[in-house]
C-alpha cells in the first residue's frame, strides 16, 4: 500500500508528524529543534494578527493559509509540550471540547439549561467554577484574569467593559469627550511645563485610555481603527512616492508643501474622508 502523500492529505495527524520530525534530534531542522514556548510565542501572536488582516482584506486563500499558519504554531506548542512530558495535541483538542460543552449548556444541555433566562451571566459563573475546581484562588478583582500580554488599547477596552458590568461608567458619549478634553488640557499643561518625560507618558496614557473607553461606547474596535488608518496611510503616502518619482523626484527632495498637496491629491483620488 503506497504511503499517504503529507502534502495533500488534509489530515491533522500528517500535520503532526511534520511537527514531530522537524524537532527530531536525528535529522530534524536545526531552528525548529533550538525553539522553546518563550521564543516560539512572538510568532504566535504576529500569525494571529495575519489572520485578522487576512479577515479585513477578504481574501479566503489568504485565510485559508493564514488559519494553517496559526493551526501550526498550536501544534508547535503542543508537540514540545509533549516532549516534556506535559500534555500532547490529543489533550489539547480533548480540553477544549469539554470545555466549549461545558461552557454552553444552553446548547448541549437538558430544556431547563436552555432557557433564554439561564444563559444569561453563565459563562463567567461556569468560567469560576473551572477556576475553583483546578484549586486556582478566586480573583480579588474584577480585572485580574484581562491578560496583560494583550495589545493595550484591547486590553484597556477588556478593562472598561469588566468595570462596566458592575456600573463603573459614564452613561454615554458626551461624558467620555468632556473626559477626553480635560484629559488633552492635563497633557498640554505638562507640555507647556518644559514636557517632563514621565509625566508626558503619564498624560499620553490616559489620554489614550479615554480614547479607548470613547471606542467602546461607539462600539468601535480601536486596534481595527487604527490598522485601517495605517493601511490608509500607507496607500497615501505610496501615491505621494510614486507622483514624486514620476516628476525623478522624491520625498526626500521635496518640501512638506509639496507632499502635503499630493497627499490631498490621493484622498481625492481614492475618494477617502
């Protein structure tokens, strides 16, 4: 019987002796065999953002590869995880599964834990009772299990919104910019004070902080935002590269008049507030 084809196959246990090979002392690839959880996370994270930027742009081949990406650095962790000897791929699969039936028993429950009135407030109940039963101490805070490793403005976000449960809020938008302008005054006083570093990013937080809770109550993502405006950014200035190289000039030659007409040149080009 001819051996299955890895490369074609679409099977997860391929994948997994991929994995396993690749960190074999004997043959294996000498980068894949040095990495440990520390070095291999920084790539973990960058191939979760390429999926979320393979998501805005709409583009499912991109997607589809991305997912593979990320898929791979799950079964990274878990295939070094296994070599010492704290749980495998399998285990991991096997929590998740009794974790997601667990935390929906108004899908795979009896009628009672159906129940429209039953769902509501139960994921954070049943996520306690997970704590408790692993013997990990209940939080002293609201806010202690909003992981810290998140990028700042979702985490300041994932902040607001578990202080808001519990009525810690303004009640709409024109509180959060009456905040948001006194904020921006404690910034500039600092500024017109000689700018002090510390207190600069002191002031500069808390701005920014504000500016997140502002996203929250628009509902708007702010780390979404902000990639759109990078994205936007990046186009801009392209045109502005590419008017100047058509005219055997470049940015670097040019005046910020210049570039600056150009830059209102590509908004209305591409028909952008």
């Amino acid at each position: 019987m001819s051996q299955r084809d890895p490369s074609a196959s679409g099977h997860i246990d391929d994948l997994l002796a991929i994995m396993a090979r690749l960190r074999s002392p004997d043959g294996g690839c000498p980068w894949d065999i040095e990495q440990n959880f520390a070095t291999i996370a920084p790539y973990t994270v960058e191939e979760a953002y390429e999926v979320a930027d393979a998501i805005e742009h709409g583009d499912m081949a991109d997607l589809r590869d991305e997912l593979g990406d990320l898929l791979f650095q799950v079964v990274f962790h878990a295939q070094m995880a296994s070599e010492a000897g704290s749980f495998t791929f399998e285990d991991v699969v096997r929590a998740i599964c009794e974790k997601m039936i667990r935390r929906h028993p108004h899908v795979f429950g009896d009628e009672t834990a159906r129940s429209a009135g039953a769902v509501k407030g139960r994921w954070d109940e049943i996520k306690a009772e997970e704590k408790a039963a692993r013997g990990k101490p209940a939080e002293e805070s609201l806010l202690d299990d909003v992981p810290l490793a998140l990028p700042a403005l979702t985490r300041a976000v994932k902040l607001q919104t578990r202080a808001a449960r519990v009525g810690f809020d303004w009640p709409g938008t024109a509180e959060v910019l009456d905040k948001l302008n006194e904020e921006m005054l404690e910034l500039s006083e600092v500024m017109a004070q000689g700018g002090d570093p510390d207190r600069l990013e002191d002031e500069f937080g808390d701005l920014l902080f504000v500016y997140a809770n502002l996203a929250r109550h628009l509902k708007v993502d702010p780390e979404a935002a902000l990639r759109r405006t990078n994205a936007k950014f990046r186009r801009r200035f392209a045109y502005i590269e590419r008017a100047l190289t058509a005219k055997g000039s470049s940015p670097a030659q040019s005046t910020l008049e210049e570039m600056d007409a150009l830059w209102n040149e590509a908004k209305v080009s591409a028909k952008e507030p």
